[in-house]
C-alpha cells in the first residue's frame, strides 16, 4: 500500500499544529508519515515535534513557505506526496477520498480538497457548520463530484513522486508565499497532467494565519508583488485560472 508523506510548514503556529496533527492521527487509516518543517519557531514547536515523535526539519529562521516546502519534500520517503496547511483540520476518510481520485486515472497529476476558505472552486458554496457535519456531508466516496480545474489552493496538494520528479520544487522566487501554488499547477498542466478537485472530501481550513500577522497593507503588496512575478515568468495572469 502507498506510503503518504504529509509535509505540513510551520511557524510560531504550536496550538495549530497540535490540532492539525490530532486530526491526522485521529482519522487516517491508510500509511502515512507527517513531516513538520519548522521556519524557526519560538512557541515550543521544536519540543512538541519531539515529544510527539514527528519527523523534523527544523530550520534556524522563516525560510518562507516554499521552501519550507521543498525542505520537507527532500526529506520524503513516500510514494505519494502531500502539502498541507498547518491551519487545517481533517476529517473521516479525507485521505483514502484523495488517493481515490488520485489514482483514478494516469494523467491526474495532482488533486486537492473541497474546504470552507479558500479561493476558487473548492471553497464549499453552503454556509458552514461544522468541520465533522460537512465531513459527513462530503465524505462519501463520489467519482461524479469530482471534477477537473486549472489551479488547486495550496491548502493541501497531493501528488505522486513520479510527478514530483518531473515538475520539481516549488519556485522559491515566490518567497515568502502567494502564488507559489498556481505556478506548481501550471507546469503540472504543462507537462500534461489534470488537476482533479475530490468533491468527496472536505478538510477544514482556518485561513491565512500567518500572512495575516503581517498588516493588511504588506499582504496586499506581498499579493501584488507575487502576482507580477507570475505574469513574468509565464506571460500569464494567474486571476484567469481562479
């Protein structure tokens, strides 16, 4: 059976972390490793790790999330790969949902979750409840719900490590974050993979934590900024994917 390594970035973020990692215990059935790669937390996060046996990187600053991202996908060993968000939490069966639709068909590259922040297509349409009632709502194996995009939020992105072989790393151009995620959809596109979103598969997300500490005014800039590196790189805008 396929391993998963869960590769799940972190900063100053201890009380997130905890219970992402509960509800990754809690409700995953099938093999997996977590990997935390920690950008030089101050709140406990090195010892928690420790204590709780999760396998580390830890680094000595904010490395800024893509390449806190990189880091954990170098030391992966599983067959297929996943990034997640430290603020999420996930819920019966979110991961066999996933490598369901992910195994369906050769040319899937790469597929994510329906989530209640996000945007996009996988931000749920109905008003939240609760994380276990959407689970129960979504949570059902479904082929029918599933259904192709041109981006997935890097909420949470799983693909296989052939795939990850061939695309490579996240671009660490996008530093500290925002639009890292489209441009790793993008050459999974490029190389002729879909992107599936599993609309049998909800995870709960609380929503941009980190960036939010920074001001309102620094995130917009940092959006901006990172938008026009993408229209550089690509001679695209990335808002015609949303």
């Amino acid at each position: 059976m396929q391993l998963t390594s869960i590769i799940i970035p972190t900063y100053n973020g201890l009380s997130l972390l905890r219970a992402c990692v509960a509800s990754i215990r809690k409700h995953t059935a099938v093999p997996y490793e977590i990997i935390v790669v920690d950008n030089g937390s101050t709140d406990g996060t090195l010892a928690y790790c420790r204590r709780m046996k999760l396998k580390l990187v830890a680094m000595p600053v904010n490395v800024g999330f893509p390449a806190a991202c990189n880091y954990g996908l170098r030391f992966a060993s599983g067959d297929v790969l996943m990034l997640l968000n430290n603020d999420t939490i996930v819920t019966p069966n979110w991961l066999p949902n996933l490598l369901n639709c992910l195994n369906s068909a050769e040319d899937v590259g790469m597929v994510g979750p329906m989530t209640n922040y996000a945007s996009g297509k996988q931000k749920i349409r109905e008003k939240f409840t609760t994380t276990m009632k959407m689970a129960k709502k979504y949570n059902h194996v479904n082929p029918a719900r599933w259904q192709q995009t041109d981006r997935l939020v890097g909420v949470c992105m799983l693909f296989t490590r052939e795939l990850f072989e061939k695309v490579g790393l996240m671009d660490e151009r996008f530093s500290p974050g925002h639009f890292e995620d489209d441009d790793l959809c993008y050459r999974v596109r490029l190389a002729g993979y879909r992107l599936l979103i599993a609309g049998d598969c909800f995870i709960y997300h609380r929503g941009s934590v980190s960036y939010r500490k920074q001001g309102r005014q620094k995130l917009k800039r940092l959006v901006k900024r990172n938008r026009q590196k993408f229209i550089d790189k690509w001679g695209v805008d990335p808002h015609r994917f949303i």
